[in-house]
C-alpha cells in the first residue's frame, strides 16, 4: 500500500527539522535555565527567548516588545478578546466584544466569556462567501465597543477578510482591532507595519513549530490587561515562566514562514487549483467553497451532495488519505459547519463537507494520490447512504 499522505496542514503541521534543531539545545546542555534566573544558566535562556522574541517581530512586521508569547493560538485569541475587554472596563468603557460569525471557535467562546463577565458580544453577518459585511460592522462601531475580532483567513473554507478596510474602520472609531492571523501567517502577506490593527494572533503549530507556543501581538500596551495573573513577565501581559525552547522554535519557524511565504503561497496556489480541478470533475454533484472571493492558497473546502463529512473522512483514511472536516476543533460534531451555515449554505450540503489543507510537506504526488482515490470514496459512501436511506 502506498505512504500515507497528509492534507491536513490546517490542523497541525510536522515540526521542521531546522526548527528541532534550533529548539534542542533549550531543553538540554547549558540553555535550559529559568530566564528569570540571574546565573549564566539562566542568561543563556534569555538570550534565546530575546532572539526568538526578535525573529517573530521582524517575521510579522512589529517590534520586539509588542511580541507576547502564549501557550498557542486559543490563549492568544483569549488574552485578546477577553483582555481587551477588561481595559475598556477600567477605562470605564463598555465591555462589548464584536466578532464575526465564521471566527474560530477561540474568538467565539471568549467574546461568549465576555458576556459572563458582564459585558456584551455582536455577531457579524456574513455574505454568501464567508467575507464580513462592513455595513454590519459600521453599525456595530456606533457603539464604541472594546474590541472587534476577525480572522485574517478562514480556517475552515479559506477566504481572506478585507483586515486593512477593517482595522481602518476601527482605528477610525477609537475601537481596538484584533486578527486571528493563524491560518494567514506564511500563506499571504502578514504584516502590522502601516496596518492600524492592535492585536494579531499566530500559532507555531500551523507553521512548523511544536505544539503548545503561539504569540499575541500587542502594539499598545493599555489595550489588554492580563487574564492569568502571576509574576511580572512579558510585561506582565503573560506573566509566568516563559516556554524557552517553544519560544526559540516559534522564531524559527516564523523567520523561515516569512521568508518562503512568497514561493511557498504560489506552489500552494498551483497544487490547490490543479486538486481543485481534478476533484470536481471527478464525481457528479461537488463544489467548492468560497471561490467567489480571495482565498488562501492552501485551502480547498468542497461539499459532496449526498454524502456526510465522518463518512467521507473515514473512508479517505481507510484509503491513505488524511482529510478533515472543517476545523479540527470540531471534530466529533454532528451538526453542520457553523462557518458553512453562517454562509448559507443548506444543512443537506453542508454535512457533507471536507477540506483539504497543503503544507510545505505536500507534493505533486499527494494530490494526485487525493484526486485519484476520491470517486471511489465517493460512489462508497454515496452507496451507504443510499443504503441507510432504504433501511
């Protein structure tokens, strides 16, 4: 049987070798001391969490010090909402968080955790293709809310939001504008230089790192207050005792995100279309996902009528191919996409979803492998439903 191939880079990625490579001598030999710590045991750490620190700044276009490091994209999606939220507090400011209805469900459940601290939360419409209706958020910024929230790229179907417009419209209103830049960062250009947002997540697992270490971008400190509490570190932002070694494999990957990003989003591009291609001409009754907007290059979301999501993954495994059905956070769920449903798009459709995710690792062959195997996972699991159906 063939190697397994993975087209799942949307949910995790394999660590790079030089990114192991960069983070070992931080979990053995002489850098594997508390940076907190005076002795050189210590200093050595330090220096390696300033480096890192450094890198993911030049990566994204900010400077040193606007660069907090978390545990990974959920915390720094948190700290930015919730925190957020409780600046405006203290300032004496309404706690209303506005977040668009296909956001992640980090950016959902802590605009819904704003709510239980006291404040309010807006939900932003959708079009037909995933992008955020701006007159919907003209009306929200009436209201002079603490935070507005949107996804730079859609985790589930891929389309890219219009940031700059956005943040443009908060900067405008005095409102603090946050991007879960997850799924964009390595993909298309990323940058907070000359873009008015105040906040920007990233999350080394879809780039290349390990999991667990993430940063939040925080380029005015009155913006968030913490939401763990404890020493002084970070600025006491984030404080505790800083992931060293998952900080020094961030910078890595992000310096190497960075620098490839260009070459890296067309190979993509090229792999993804040719994919799309060959799937929807493959079986009858299959369409794809947003394409009526600007997409990622890495995404391909598509829909199979006739069939459910679980059934679809189960069989592409059994076939070699790992899939997934949306966002991996999801997994297990039965109901439709909440991004797909926001869209539109009828629940009959919508539970027969799967997307598609490349990586650095994909090659040629891995999508010829996909394309190859599809109709055939197709006519099985169109073939038992149809069975279940007459049951």
């Amino acid at each position: 049987m063939p190697a397994p191939v993975y087209l799942d880079h949307s949910a995790t990625t394999p660590v790079r070798p030089e990114v192991l490579e960069a983070m070992l001598p931080y979990l053995t030999n002489t850098a594997f001391g508390n940076p907190s710590s005076g002795h050189r045991f210590g200093r050595a750490a330090r220096a390696g969490l300033e480096q890192a620190r450094r890198e993911v700044a030049a990566a994204v276009g900010a400077e040193p010090n606007q660069v907090i490091f978390t545990s990974g994209g959920t915390e720094a999606d948190n700290l930015g909402i919730v925190g957020a939220a409780l600046a405006a507090r203290d300032r004496g400011e309404a706690m209303c968080a506005v977040v668009s209805a296909i956001e992640h469900k980090a950016i959902l459940a802590a605009a819904h955790a704003v709510c239980h601290l006291g404040g309010s939360e807006v939900i932003l419409p959708v079009d037909s293709n995933g992008v955020v209706e701006l007159d919907a958020l003209d009306r929200a910024l009436a209201g002079r809310p603490a935070v507005v929230s949107t996804m730079w790229v859609n985790n589930e179907v891929g389309v890219v939001q219009p940031v700059a417009e956005i943040a443009a419209r908060c900067r405008e209103a005095g409102t603090s504008f946050h991007t879960d830049a997850v799924q964009a960062f390595g993909k298309v250009p990323v940058s907070v230089d000359g873009l008015p947002c105040t906040l920007l997540t990233i999350s080394g697992h879809k780039i290349g790192a390990p999991k667990g270490i993430g940063a939040l971008i925080v380029r005015e400190r009155k913006a968030v207050e913490a939401i763990i509490h404890g020493g002084g570190q970070q600025f006491g932002i984030r404080p505790g005792t800083e992931n060293v070694a998952g900080a020094v494999a961030l910078g890595c990957a992000a310096r190497l995100a960075a620098a490839e990003q260009p070459a890296e989003a067309a190979r993509l591009r090229a792999l993804r279309d040719e994919l799309a291609t060959r799937l929807l001409s493959a079986a009858a009754d299959v369409c794809a996902n947003a394409t009526g907007a600007e997409r990622a290059p890495h995404i391909l979301s598509i829909m199979v009528a006739g069939t459910d999501s679980e059934a679809l993954l189960m069989h592409f495994d059994l076939a070699g191919v790992a899939v997934s059905g949306g966002s991996a956070c999801s997994t297990g769920a039965m109901e439709p996409s909440h991004v797909l449903t926001a869209m539109g798009v009828p629940r009959e459709l919508a539970l027969g979803a799967i997307r598609f995710s490349l990586g650095h690792e994909t090659s040629e062959a891995d999508v010829a492998r996909a394309a190859e195997v599809f109709p055939g996972v197709v006519a099985k699991v169109r073939k038992l439903a149809g069975v279940l159906g007459r049951a």
